[in-house]
C-alpha cells in the first residue's frame, strides 16, 4: 500500500534530464528554473534550508542527485539507494523534478537543462573557488546562466549522521529493489518452493564446532588464573558440512566430499549427516585430526577457544581421490568450501576446479577468519561469496570504501555474480548486468536479534547457490540468501535453515512492509 502511494504521489517527479527539458522549455523562459545537485543520503536540515532558499530563487526547483555508481566516500555510502533519494526528494513540495544524474559530476545534465540558477552551498566557496565549482560555473556562464550560494551557517555531514546512528530503512530498500527487478514477495515463495530436488556436490574442510559450557567458580589467589566448572559440552558439525546440511535442509540432493581424522568426531560427523540424508564421501586421514574449534563459554562470554587442527596440505593420494570424486559425481552445482584445513591451496584449487564435470554450476567460498585464503584463486566462477575482510585479503586492500573494492573484486576474479558479505550491514552483489538493470545493489540484515552470527554466511551461500540455480535472477537469490543468513543469525549454534522458517521470514518483512 505504502509503495502503491508513493508511485502516485510523487513518482511523476523523477524524470530524465531530457524530460525535464522539455518540460520547462528552452531559455530564455517566463518562469525561472534552479537547478541544485548533491548525493542526498540523509536528507537533513541542511539540505532542508538549503532548498527553501533555492525555491524562493526560482519558479521551478530541479534537484539532481548523484548516482549510486559515483559515490565513493564513507565505508556504507550510498546508504539510501538512488531509487529512494529520488522519492524522498520528490516528496518534497518545494521541489519539482529530480533527476538521477548517470555521470560523475553535474556538467552535463547543466548543458542539457540550462538552468537559469545553479545553488551550491555557502561551504563551496568558503575557501576559494574549488576546480569542480569552476567547472560547474564555466558550464552556467557558456550560455548565461548563474551560479548562486546558499546561506550555510551551519553545515551538516551524511557521513558523519550515517556512522552516529544509521537510519533503519532496510524494508524501504527491499522495496525500491523488488520493484526495480520487477519481482514480487510471491516470486520469492515460488523460488522457494522450487529448490527442492537440486544435486549439488560441496567439497571442503569438515570443522567440528563445539561448545563447552562452564560456571564461574573464581581466581586463584597466587596465580592469575581464572577458575571454572564443566557443565556440558555441545559438538556441532561445522564448517564445509554445515554447508550440506543447510543445502540438504533446503531439499537438495547433497554428496559431500571432505577429509577428515580416524577418531570419535569422525564417527559423529557422520552419523549426524547420514541421519540427514546427506551421502559422504569421506576420505580418512590418519596422521591428522577431524578439525575441532572448542569454545570454552562462561554466562553466556566466550572465554577461551581451544582449536585442534592440522593445516597440513593433503597428500598426493587424497587429491587423486577428491578429483576422482569430483569427476564421477553427477551433480547440478560444485561448491568449494574452503576454510584452508588442508584440502584448498595454491596447489590443489586448480587440479580441483580442472576436475568439476563440465556445464556445472560452479560456487565458491573461501574463508580466512583465522587463515589465510584467497577467493581470487577461484577463477570464473558462476557465484562467489567473501566477506569484506576476505576481499581486503584478496586485493591487499584497506583503505577503498565497500562498493569500488567489490568492483575491482568482481573484475579481478571474472566471476558471474559476486555477494559481498558485509556482516551486520548486510550485503552487496555484483553481477554483469544488461543495459536495463544496475550492476550492483544493497540488502540490509534482516535479523531481528543476533543470538549467534556464526555461520550465517554459510546459509547465504547454500540459500543463494539454488536460487540462482532455479531463477537464474540475483536479486531473488540475495535476498533468499540474505533472509537465510537473518534466520540462522537468530539460532544459538550451527542449525541448519529450513525453508519453512526462511517462508516464516518472509512473511513477517512482508507484514512489516505492509503496516509501515
């Protein structure tokens, strides 16, 4: 209701440069045009005033708004997608054309409309004509126009008002996507219901994660050593085998291919994923352990981790068996999950990749939360799903803001799509896009409460890896994975998602979008 109310309030604003030239006619004109630009994140009293002035300047108030492609400065910025500048913008009596401006600076969208009047703000000028102002005044002045200053007493910062407190506006975002997509909540059911009966292969690095409950007794008095009672211990199958469980939990067909110890977390690990109905492929190694990451946890705080592992590369004779089972495996889809225990390296990713069957398709995740792993060893691959502190990793990179480094990302690892997994922040994909849709797009975190986070990247990947095999559409397989990963965020330990709750998450932002 509320997006069907916008749409005919104040869509009929939002025009092309050329639109809007013709509707307010060549110069000279009867009734004064002002043209203002800015990025327009967080509308703010500054920009509130900033407005008004320029309104009582002119008849006709066009204010255009930099893309989203353009803006590079703060970590989360865009953090209103242009769609929905544009619409708050618009819904603003005073104004009375946006205009979503597709180049880096105003120049040409100037030349085209012939502003009368060009308002920038006060600070612009405070220290010296800038070389982008002057650029912007030579445009006016080639066929008369002027630029005017507006009053800027005080000046505000988007950036600065984003980090203190970002707005909540991740269903408004959702919107403005569905809608750019032409997609609706009843196509995500329908992918949904479609995932069921998908092969899928996952090779990758079994972890055991368990939990070791204890209580406070205290401190030892001459040492500073801290004193606790075991209460319970909880073993979780983790790692590249979560990955199989979501996937299974889905309604897959899941062969899991991995290396693991000749010990007890063996036998549990596959035990729990026969019960499943996950066919294991495991390939026992002797001179190494099944990975455990043990969590000693004390009134809910995570005291200590004990990790028993060895990240020795695997022999010769366990690649020959993993390639073996690569090639021999009819599957739809090949994940690599790779959490650098051995089975992935500089080495091996390539007779691996060599190995998948042909016209598969192809996803890989590599992590690199307490090793080091590279997801640009994954080359041309259909879908790959880092975190920002992977891609860093990959690139050698701190200091780009989120979206050029998932550009150069994406280019560098000649991917099909790329989710770009930015924690509590949600999410951003890049694809290879047609001339009608964007090549990027955002989606907020759609957790209510974070119990445990760990291991919602793990749902995402299996989430989006058969929607985007079902729809072949990326933006229903971030937002199933994105509304994925919110469910497990909401889930204390690694359980695996099941379509019914994903369903249930639907349900409810869909409610919520529709008594906003």
């Amino acid at each position: 209701m509320m997006q069907e109310h916008t749409n005919f309030a104040f869509r009929h604003k939002v025009k092309t440069p050329t639109e809007v030239r013709e509707l307010i006619g060549p110069r000279p004109r009867e009734r004064k045009v002002i043209m203002c630009h800015g990025v327009f994140d967080i509308v703010h009293p500054g920009h509130l005033r900033h407005l008004i002035y320029a309104k009582s300047k002119g008849d006709v108030l066009v204010v255009s708004i930099t893309a989203d492609k353009h803006i590079t400065k703060g970590n989360t910025r865009p953090y209103v997608p242009e769609e929905l500048r544009a619409i708050n913008l618009a819904a603003f009596e005073m104004v009375d054309y946006v205009v979503i401006d597709q180049e880096a600076t105003p120049i040409a969208n100037i030349r085209t409309i012939q502003p009368d009047y060009f308002a920038k703000g006060y600070e612009y000028v405070k220290a010296g004509l800038n070389p982008k102002t002057a650029d912007e005044v030579a445009a006016l002045e080639s066929y008369g126009g002027e630029v005017l200053f507006t009053p800027g007493d005080i000046v505000y910062s988007s950036t600065q008002l984003i980090e203190l407190a970002p707005p909540a506006i991740g269903c408004e975002k959702l919107l403005m996507l569905m809608e750019g997509e032409g997609i609706g909540f009843s196509d995500l059911r329908d992918a949904l219901a479609r995932l069921e009966g998908r092969k899928v292969h996952v090779v990758g690095d079994t972890i055991v994660d368990s939990y070791t409950q204890c209580s406070m007794i205290g401190g030892m008095t001459k040492t500073p050593t801290m004193s606790v009672r075991y209460e319970e211990r909880q073993d979780y199958t983790g790692g590249a085998a979560i990955v199989a469980k979501h996937l299974r939990a889905a309604g897959a067909d899941v062969t899991f291919s991995t290396v693991m110890g000749d010990d007890a977390l063996r036998d549990h690990v596959l035990k729990d994923l026969e019960e499943q109905g996950i066919h294991c492929l495991p390939i026992i190694d002797p001179t190494r352990p099944t990975t455990n990451k043990n969590a000693i946890v004390v009134g809910g705080y995570r005291l200590l981790k004990i990790d028993t592992l060895d990240n020795r590369s695997i022999s010769e004779r366990i690649l020959r068996e993993l390639t073996a089972n690569l090639r021999d495996t009819p599957t739809d889809a090949v994940i690599f999950s790779d959490f650098r225990h051995g089975i992935f390296n500089r080495t091996t990713i390539p007779e691996l990749t060599a190995a998948i069957p042909s016209r598969c398709f192809r996803v890989a995740d590599s992590q690199v939360a307490s090793r080091w792993g590279n997801i640009l060893e994954f080359q041309g691959f259909d879908l790959i799903t880092p975190n920002e502190r992977e891609a860093r990793f990959a690139l050698g990179d701190q200091d780009s803001t989120i979206r050029p480094l998932g550009s150069e990302l994406y280019a560098r690892a000649n991917c099909k799509t790329l989710m770009l997994k930015m924690g509590d922040r949600g999410m951003i994909t890049f694809r290879n896009a047609s001339p009608e849709t964007r090549n990027f797009f955002t989606l907020e975190s759609f957790a209510d409460t974070a119990v445990d986070p760990v291991g919602a990247g793990d749902a995402l990947l299996a989430y989006a890896t058969l929607a985007l095999m079902v729809t072949d559409n990326e933006a229903i397989a971030s937002i199933l994975g994105a509304f994925a990963a919110s469910v497990e965020c909401e889930l204390d330990g690694n359980i695996p998602v099941t379509p019914q709750a994903v369903s249930r998450k639907i349900d409810a932002v869909e409610r919520e979008i529709q008594y906003r």
